[in-house]
C-alpha cells in the first residue's frame, strides 16, 4: 500500500486568500485524487490529477477555483483560491497503482476559513 | 451518474455480536466495490475489496457481493468498542476514482 502525506494538515484562513495543500505519495502511482468532504458529509470527488496534462475536474468544481498540480508520479498540489467560508472543509488526496486497483487516503487537510 | 446508497445509522450492537453493514449501488456494470472506515476526525481507512459475486472473508471481516441485485454488505464478526467508526461503501467510477456512499456510523456498546 501507498503511504501518503499532505501538508499543512490544518490552516485557518481569510476570506478572499488562497491555500495550496500539498500531497506526496511515498511510491509511484499511476493514479491521484483530490476530494473534499464538507462537515458530517460523505467524500465528493474534485478532480482527477492527471501527471503532466491538465486536471480533470468534477462537474460544480472548476479549474481557476481549485488548481492542480502534478508534475511527477508522486506529488500533487491542490489550490483553493479566493476562498469563503463556504470552502471550509477537509481536502484529502488519495493515490493507487492502476485504474482498478486499491486507493489509499492521506490524513486530509482541515480547512477553516473566516 | 453512479450512486451508492448506505443506511446512515446509527447501528448499534452489542460488544461480541455481528455488525452487518450493507449498500446497493445504481450502476450494473459496476466491477469494483470498497469499504473503507473512518474514525472521527481521521481520513478513510481501506478494510476490504471485493470485486466477483461471494463472500471475501480477511480476519473479522466479510464483504459480500451479488451483483445480480447490485448489494454489497460488510460483516463484522466479533465486534469490538475499536470498531465503532463510520463505514463508507465505494463503488469504482469511470475516471478510476472513487464513488461513496454517505456512510454508515456504527457504534459497539461495551
């Protein structure tokens, strides 16, 4: 299994700022994620991070709203821009190995903004 | 669009007993199926995966498929107060991602 990490693991932040989350993957994998899962909510899928080309986003989410990154097998990095306190939530990258094989989650990134 | 539905809870069983999870998902074609736990505050666990019509048995867990009526089910055996937790059911979608269900919050009572 892939062991994931994201950073910052939380933040408070301002109306109107920008965050980027980073997430790092311990091993290659073909496939990376990036959901959101809003208090007491189940997990909504963002976007697909795609390696050198562009994201592949979610219907109700859009690329000048939460720009991705992924230069390489084994980082991602998802951006939140011009947020409101609506954006408050926790943002959770996940990778696996191939198309169908198992995904694993990293520990998330709780987001507070005020 | 795909969907997964789970009863939200909560279920609540005894120190011991089974804990029967269960989901059913809208898309027939569907070949890949997950339950994964998620303790509060923390980030989904993956326990199982099960992808042909049975049972997948691995420790004190049973998932169950039948494609047929589009029904997975997770068994618990045994359950302990460590179990309580919410379990999410996640069904493979087109992009290679994962669809889940909102989630059923089990509780074991000591």
């Amino acid at each position: 299994s892939a062991v994931i990490s994201q950073k910052p693991s939380r933040d408070i932040c301002q109306r109107g700022t920008s965050l980027t989350i980073q997430c790092q993957v311990d091993s290659q994998v073909t496939m990376m994620f990036w959901y959101r899962q809003q208090p007491g909510q189940s997990l909504t899928l963002i976007a697909t991070a795609n390696q050198g080309s562009e994201a592949t986003y979610e219907s109700g989410f859009v690329i000048d709203k939460f720009p991705i990154s992924r230069p390489n097998l084994t980082f991602s990095t998802l951006t939140v821009s011009n947020m409101s306190p609506e954006d408050s939530s926790i943002y959770l990258c996940s990778g696996g190995q191939g198309f169908d094989n198992e995904q694993f989650f990293g520990p998330g990134t709780r987001l507070t903004v005020l | 669009q795909k969907e997964v539905e789970q009863n939200s809870g909560p279920l609540s069983v005894p120190e011991g007993a089974i804990a029967s999870l269960n989901c059913t998902y809208s898309d027939r074609v569907s070949q890949s199926f997950f339950w994964y736990r998620q303790y509060s505050g923390k980030s989904p666990e993956l326990i199982m995966s099960i992808y042909s019509n049975g049972d997948k048995e691995d420790g004190r867990f049973t998932a169950q498929l039948n494609k047929a009526s589009q029904y997975v089910s997770l068994l618990i055996r045994d359950s302990q107060p460590s179990d309580s937790a919410t379990y999410l059911c996640a069904v493979r979608g087109s992009q290679g991602n994962l669809i889940f269900g909102k989630g059923t919050k089990l509780s074991v009572k000591p």
